[in-house]
C-alpha cells in the first residue's frame, strides 16, 4: 500500500463562528489569573455573556466584578450557584478546589465547564462526570487546547490518515516559576503534573489512545511538589509517547506526532494558538497552516464557544473531548504520580 501524498494545504479549521451558537450567561467562580483572563477573551471575542462572579469574599468578589467589568460579584460559591441569572459556571479554582465547585454547580442545576484537570485523579473526575449525567446538565474540562483552531486542523490531519501508521508523539512543557507561586504549594496541589503535565498526556491519550504501560520518573522541589517528571507511555500497539513537564526550567514546549508516512510539528508552545507543520516521511515536502490569530491565551473563548454549542444541540458532553478522553488522561497521570510517590492534599 502507498502512502498517502501531502495535499497542496493542510484544511482549514472547523470551529464555529462566535456569533453561530448561543450567547449564554455564564458565572465565575474563581478570582484568579486564569479567571480573569477567560473572562476577557469571552468578552472581546464572543458573544457570550459573564453575569456573575463568585468567591470565597464578598470584597474578593466586589473587585474583580469591577476590574472585569461584571454587573454583580458574591461572597460565595453556593450564592453563584444559586444565582438564577446564571446558565453555566466556569470553576476556576486552585485545582484541589475543582470537585467541590464543580459539584456544587451541578447540585444546583447549573451547566459546568471546569478548568484543567477535571478533577486531582481519575476518582474525582469520574465523580464529577457521574453527578452530571445523573442532573442532566452539561459537563467539560477547559483542557482549552483541543479547542483551538490549530488543534482542528491536526484533528482533520489525523483523520484523513496524511500521517501513515502513527507510531509516536514527543511533548515536552517547561516553565520556570519562583516562590510564592501556587504551583509551588503542596496544600493547593501544586507541582508539574496537575499544571503543565496533563498538557502533555492529553496530547498523547487524544492522538494515540489510553496508556496501557506507564514508566516515570522525576524530582521534588524543596516545597514538596513535584518539580519534573520525564513519562513514557506505550500506547495500542506498542505506539509509544515520550513526554516531559517540569516547573525548575524553560524548555521548548513543542510538540511531535510522528507517522509512517509523514511527521506533524506544533512549535512551541504546542498547547497555544500557533502553526502546524506536516513534512513527508523522506523530508521531501513541508506544507504549513499558519495561525491567523497567534493570540496566546486570548484565544480561551473556543473552550466558551464549544460548551455553547453543545448545550444549544442538547448535549451533556462535548464529543471533542468527552468524560472517557478525561479518564484516559487522568489514569496516565494517576500511575505518574503513583510511581513518583506524589499525593495531593484534598478538601
């Protein structure tokens, strides 16, 4: 069997247009720096609607509804919930808060998209993904990646089988953070993993299936967390991934998925909106998609806009990215951190 030819183009993404899904009123609930910058890609790039913001003070609350430009702040997650002016609540927590919220907005009635990771392992996020199904709301991870445009054309490449046999993927994520960033606390979860770790077992669980061999390795920082972890995965197949994150050092954060026939590069970092690059087995041809909007985190609204539609057709979970792909991910991660002798504090 031939392998297949490189097109002239690779094709152009699929994501829906702002303006062609529902504009619902979403509440925050959460202060922080991923917080306030989804609120501001939802505003300058949809046409969704952020109503309300919740937070463990009411003056915590006050300030970022007036720094956001939000009609009404509350001094509590269960006021947030409650608020009947609100469709769905976006958890933007400190990750060991995400169950709690996320279950919270589910007991009332509330749609839920959760920041990444869903939940601190595999049990919490099955939890979260069960409570749901069961209230009949819809429920996704913000693992914002697979929704951006960039992604959807490696999706489309994937799927028309341009790569061959797909055998490998290389991730790698590494920021540099100093003190006193959460990352770096053992009582909010932090560490490489659960931050910059699951960028990069999402990547291979999406491309390649769910991991049936897990070996890792890695260091502590003096804080308690997980400082780097190196992981190799083998896939259906024996296909392998090799994946690293680590919070000490900057390193490319680029990302490969090699094939038979041809080999696709996400230039750093992979996880943003950027280029791709699909180049022939024997590095005879490169084609490229160029990104149009190279606009880093301002590009969050796509995670916005995908919950949008899938609750305008009536779905409760987004097929792009559904409760199993979460569970595959989280399952890597779980044999990581079990391996690595990593526990994170619950509430």
């Amino acid at each position: 069997m031939s392998s297949p030819s490189l097109p002239a183009a690779l094709p152009e993404p699929r994501r829906p247009l702002p303006e062609s899904v529902p504009s619902l009123r979403w509440g925050v609930l959460g202060t922080g720096w991923i917080a306030l910058r989804f609120v501001a890609s939802l505003q300058a790039s949809t046409t969704q609607r952020v109503v309300a913001v919740g937070s463990r003070s009411q003056t915590s609350a006050d300030a970022f509804a007036a720094a956001a430009g939000i009609g009404r702040g509350h001094g509590s997650a269960e006021a947030l919930v409650a608020d009947p002016d609100v469709d769905v609540v976006y958890v933007a927590t400190p990750h060991h808060l995400h169950r709690a919220g996320a279950l919270l907005a589910v007991g009332a009635g509330k749609h839920v998209l959760v920041e990444k990771p869903l939940g601190l392992d595999a049990v919490e996020a099955q939890e979260i993904s069960d409570a749901a199904v069961r209230a009949g709301v819809f429920c996704m991870e913000a693992m914002w990646s697979l929704f951006l445009p960039r992604l959807d054309v490696v999706r489309q490449v994937l799927d028309a089988g341009l790569l061959g046999d797909v055998r490998t993927v290389i991730a790698d994520h590494g920021e540099h953070f100093d003190p006193p960033h959460r990352i770096l606390d053992p009582a909010m979860a932090g560490g490489s993993l659960l931050d910059l770790g699951t960028y990069v077992t999402t990547l291979a669980t999406w491309v390649l299936g769910p991991a049936r061999r897990v070996l890792a390795t890695g260091e502590m920082t003096a804080s308690g967390v997980n400082g780097q972890a190196a992981m190799l995965l083998t896939h259906a197949g024996d296909a392998t991934s090799v994946l690293h994150s680590t919070l000490l050092t900057r390193t490319p954060t680029s990302a490969t998925i090699a094939g038979t026939a041809a080999t696709l590069s996400l230039p750093g970092p992979f996880f943003m909106p950027g280029d791709v690059v699909v180049t022939s087995a024997d590095s005879s041809r490169s084609v490229t998609w160029t990104d149009p909007e190279p606009i880093g985190h301002g590009a969050l609204f796509h995670s916005a806009l995908e919950v949008a539609r899938c609750i305008g057709e009536g779905l409760l979970e987004s097929p792009l990215h559904p409760a199993t792909s979460v569970r595959a991910n989280m399952a890597a991660l779980d044999e990581v951190t079990r391996q690595l002798g990593v526990t994170y504090a619950t509430v």
